[in-house]
C-alpha cells in the first residue's frame, strides 16, 4: 500500500477532551475518529489493527471447537423481560421504538446475548445428544453507558467476541470453561498483552465460577487485589484477605463519653470535628437482607463488601436499608447509627478488623450524638465477626504470608458459568437418556476486541507513539526512502515494497514528498513494528537501514537480501512475538 493512496490523518497536537495516552494517541496516529461521545469511527489503520485482534480471536475460538454465527442486534424487548434484564440493565439497555404497518414494536439493541442465544438453543436443541455445543459471535454491542470515555476503552457502541457453553452436567460445563479459559490466555498473549486472570464474583455457581482477564494499568476503572509473592488475584468485589493480626499497640480503653456532632454525619465530617482518625471509627450500615434489617460495622476507612455480607449472612438478597427502615431500627435520623443501644434487637454483624477496638468512635443513635472511646467486648458484643469488607492496599494475602496490593486495571475479557438462569427463564430444555427434560447448563463468555487495542496502547507506548506487536500492527513494515526526488532511493523502496508484498509481509510505502523528519516521527507515532530506511548515502555502500520499533538502535543490510530477510524476521516474528515480549520485559525491568 501507498501512503499516498490510503488516508491516514496524523496530528501533531493532543486532540482536545483526550485524557488517556491510548486515547490521545489512537486519534493522533489516525486510528480512530470521534462521531460523538462514545461513538467511534475506525479509519483505514485502525480497522486494519481491529481486523488483526479479531481474527486472533476467531482463530482461537474455532482451535478450541467453539462454532461461530451471527445473531441481529435487534431483538423483541419481551425477552428481556421474560429474564428480568430489562429491569437490571435500566438506563443502559437501549430500547428502539419501531413502527410497523398498524403496530408500535419495541425492540432492544443487544448489550449482550445470553437472551437471543438462549431462545434459539430452547427452540432448536432438545436432546443430549445434541450437546455440548459452545456457539460464538463477534458482533458489535450497545449500551448507553453512563460515562463514556477514555476513547475506545469505553464506547457507547463496540466490538465484542460473545461465547456461549450449553452442557448437560458440571463436569462438561468446566470443561467448557476450561476450554475458553485456555482460548482466551492463548489470545491475550498473541495479541502481545500483559495480563492477569482474576478471580471474580460468581453469581448462583459459587466456588471458582468466575475470572475477568485483567491488564494492569494506571488509566484502568477496574481495581484488582494482587500478591505478587503468590500470584493470588482476584477483582475487589471477590477478594478475599488473610488473617487480621491486632495492632501491636492497641490504646488502653478509657470510659465511653457522649459527644454532640451536630450536622455531623459521615465518616469524614466527624472525624474532622472530633480530630479523630476514621480508623478509629466504625461505621455502622444498616442493610435488609432477604427482607430482614442487620447491622453491619466497617472500620471508619474501609469499605464494606455487599457480596462478602450477603455470603456471610447466607441470603439471598442484601441492600442498604432505607431511611425510614435506618430511622425505625436505631431510632435516630440516617447517619448517627451505632451498636451501642441500637432501638430494635437486630442481628449486629461486624468485620474482623473492629474485633480489636478499644477506643472507637461510632454513632449514638440519637441525632446529632456520637459516641467516643467505645471499646469492643466490653460495651457491645457484636453477634458475629467475619470478612466484610472489599481488600485494601497492604492487606494481608489469604494464600500466603505477603502482602496484596491493589492496582487498577482494564477488564478486557470475562469468562463466567452462568448455571441456568437464562435456561430456566426461556425453557431451554434437554432431555436425557431416560427422557425427563433437564434445564442446560450455561456459561458464558466475553471480549471486548476494541478495547484489546486501546488497552494494548494504554500499556505499550513511549514518548514518540505507540509500540505495535506485528500480531496487531496495521501494518508490519513501513518503507521510507528518505529522499523522494532521488530516483534510485524510490526506484529500490518502490521494489522493496513490492517483494514484501509478494511475500506475504503487510507493507506501506511513505511515497509522501514531506521532509525525511516528517516520514519518521508519523512511523514512530503509529508505530510500524519496523521501519526500512532507504537513503542515498546507503545506497553508495549497497545498504538499507532498518530499525525495530521498541529497539534503540537500527541496523544496516545489504540490499539485494533485504526483502528476504525483513519478510523472515516479520514471520517468525508474528507467529511468536519474541522480540517484541523480550523488549517488554527489558522495559519492565
Ligand atoms: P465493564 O465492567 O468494564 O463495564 P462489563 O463487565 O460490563 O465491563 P461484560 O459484560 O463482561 O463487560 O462484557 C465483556 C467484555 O466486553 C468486557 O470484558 C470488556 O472487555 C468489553 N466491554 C464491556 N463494556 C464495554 C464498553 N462500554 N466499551 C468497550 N468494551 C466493553
Ligand atoms: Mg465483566
């Protein structure tokens, strides 16, 4: 391909309302373009990288015996309604009112399709003998998302591989698991990505039901606990935490004294007024579970874990209360509840790290009343201790004796057993060898394709562009003769391009009469994995110059091998991403 017959639009300036390095570099480098907030248009390079992951993805997919099709992104809203996911998308589901000769038909721009796969397994399987089957896609998904931003990383509209396993037993839905599993670490490391499969909330499965595939990352919205020493990981609604050890010098209890906090209410506002430390606070929540109210105390600086409380509790549904609930149980107004002389006799549940308390803060249950030197033990006794709270930096590892450390990541792919809730609410039946009907069994799973690139650019940049993988790169190779009014420099980059298009090798020829400064600070900024010189001075000695992208310094070969060489490099290269992974880790230290 020609520079000059395909349109790639570089910036030199950092586009306006661009946060994020792989937002402002996507643009900058001409990969993308803003249509408006959270809608993108893929310009002729970064279509070209997007094609790349997608078909890493395919390729996978088929290796690991899922079976592709494509389901439409409209679908009748009354599946969704048949499964409660009308309801819990709210706002993000978005809904399209169709008129249709006499009748108004409200239909749904998919945000996913558990709903649509499910319908038609129910309709066109109904024996064992038709199953295991794991069907795909990769098709684009809406969701009108609260905030899109970050470019790509987070669209109102995107490219996502959406996998679906259907099995008649346990057994066969982990193994459908396990297969996906494999498909997508195989994917992610092609792909050239650095990232940790984590541990997630399960949902009715329970156990190891759930992993979200996470790429650290400053910029990322997602939030990981990690132990480096181990290798435990998990996301922050799962994370578990080690034993709590008491603090080494717990303060000498003092008697428990009444302290007016008028308009005083959070955490942050007491502390303030009484110079108290929120550590030394406890907050106390009050939550309804399976339509019960309990009491839930959290140390003042950290935050309580709704799935963690619901687990403990054994229920089946857990919610902050309500404020006339809040009001009726400690018998003052939202914000001044505290285990001592809670109004009702409600259960009081407590995280482990108030066990240790002897100096704490905590509401009165009276308006505008604290209470300030509460000491565990000896002026309340909660029910039960037990893990209630999200992990926090410098937490002790629940595998080993180090320590977890928080980091935030971009979430680009979800693997998760679903049981049979979407085969029980839309009658996706099997029947077994003994002919009863059995609800299948179902698990799903997730890529966001756009968000392989953006979350790769987040990652893999320096201060000139983006580092591209060949795996990724819009194109391989970038040919540059330095001087275009020197016919011997364009007659050879003109065949050089030509020999490597003929073997196979993806490559552009900046045929653009600009300054040779211009030609190389547009192929650092996309980030072409290797860039060929062709220059006068070269020539004289029979050379060409080339340079790997993430590599500091260039090389020179003689001409007439050049082709050969550079098409054998960028084949081995794109097969086992090397050199690139091995510039990764330098760079990593
Ligand atoms: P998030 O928590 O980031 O909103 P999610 O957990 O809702 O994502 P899933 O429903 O698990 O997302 O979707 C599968 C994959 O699709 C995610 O792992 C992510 O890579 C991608 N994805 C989800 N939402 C978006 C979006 N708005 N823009 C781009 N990619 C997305
Ligand atoms: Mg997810």
């Amino acid at each position: 391909m020609l520079w000059s017959k395909t349109f790639i639009p570089t910036l030199k300036e950092t586009p306006e309302g661009a946060e994020v390095p792989s937002h402002v570099l996507m643009v900058r480098a001409g990969l993308i373009n803003q249509v408006m907030a959270g809608a993108y248009t893929y310009l002729p390079l970064g279509l070209r990288a997007l094609k790349k992951a997608e078909r890493i993805v395919r390729q996978e997919m088929d290796a690991a015996g899922a079976v592709e099709l494509l389901m439409p992104s409209l679908s009748p809203i009354t599946l969704w309604e048949q499964t409660g996911r009308k309801e819990a998308f709210g706002d993000v589901l978005i809904q399209v009112a169709l008129k249709r000769q006499n009748r108004k038909v409200t239909a749904v721009l998919g945000p996913t399709h558990e709903e649509i796969v499910t319908d038609l397994v129910a309709h066109q399987i109904s024996s064992y003998r038709q199953l295991p089957i794991t069907l795909y896609q990769i098709s684009t998904k809406f969701r009108n998302e609260e905030r899109p931003r970050f470019g790509v990383l987070r669209t109102s509209e995107f490219l996502m591989k959406d996998a679906y396993s259907f099995d008649v037993s346990l057994q066969g839905l982990n193994r459908s698991y396990q297969a996906m599993y494999g498909a997508y670490c195989r994917i992610f490391d092609r792909c050239g990505l650095n990232y940790i499969p984590v541990e997630a909330e399960s949902g009715p499965i329970g156990g190891d039901a759930s992993h979200e595939f996470m790429v650290p990352a400053g910029n990322g919205e997602d939030k990981i606990a990690h132990c480096r020493a181990c290798g435990y990981a998990a996301n922050l609604e799962r994370a578990e935490i080690g034993a709590r050890a008491p603090e080494d010098h717990l303060p000498e209890p003092e008697p428990v004294e009444r302290v007016p906090t008028p308009g005083s209410s959070t955490i942050e506002q007491v502390s303030k007024l009484l110079g108290c430390r929120p550590r030394d606070m406890i907050k106390t929540l009050i939550y309804v579970a399976d339509g019960k109210p309990v009491a839930v105390l959290i140390r003042g600086d950290r935050e309580a874990n709704e799935n963690k409380i619901r687990r403990a509790l054994g229920a089946k549904e857990v919610a902050l209360a309500e404020p006339a609930v809040i009001e009726q149980v400690t018998g003052a107004p939202v914000g001044f509840a505290g285990p001592v002389g809670l109004k009702q006799p409600i259960p009081v549940w407590a995280d482990y790290d108030v066990q240790y308390m002897t100096r704490a803060v905590t509401g009165a249950n009276e308006a505008d009343l604290h209470l300030r030197g509460v000491s565990v033990g000896r002026d309340f006794r909660p029910d039960r201790f037990a893990d209630l709270r999200c992990a926090a930096d410098g937490d002790p590892c629940p595998r080993c004796s180090a320590i977890l450390r928080l980091r935030p990541c971009i979430e680009v792919g979800h693997v998760f057993k679903l049981g049979t809730k979407y085969s029980v609410a839309l009658s996706a039946n099997y029947a077994g060898e003994d002919e009863t009907l059995h609800p299948i069994i179902m698990g799903c799973y997730g890529i966001g394709v756009n968000r392989i690139l953006a979350a790769l650019i987040e990652t893999t940049h320096d201060e000139n562009g983006i580092l591209w993988p060949v795996s990724l790169a819009p194109y391989e190779v970038v040919v540059v003769p330095v001087n275009a009014a020197h016919p011997e420099s364009v007659t050879v980059a003109q065949s050089l391009h030509d020999e490597l298009g003929r073997a196979g090798v993806d490559v552009l020829l900046d045929d653009r009469d600009v300054r040779a400064g211009v030609k190389f600070k547009d192929a650092d900024l996309i980030g072409f994995p290797l860039r060929v010189v062709v220059g006068e001075r070269g020539l004289q000695k029979g050379e060409v110059e080339i340079k790997w992208r993430w590599e500091a310094s260039a090389e020179r070969i003689p001409v007439q091998d050049a082709a050969t060489r550079i098409a054998q490099w960028i084949t081995e290269e794109r097969e086992t991403g090397s050199r690139f992974r091995a510039s990764r880790a330098d760079a990593e230290g």
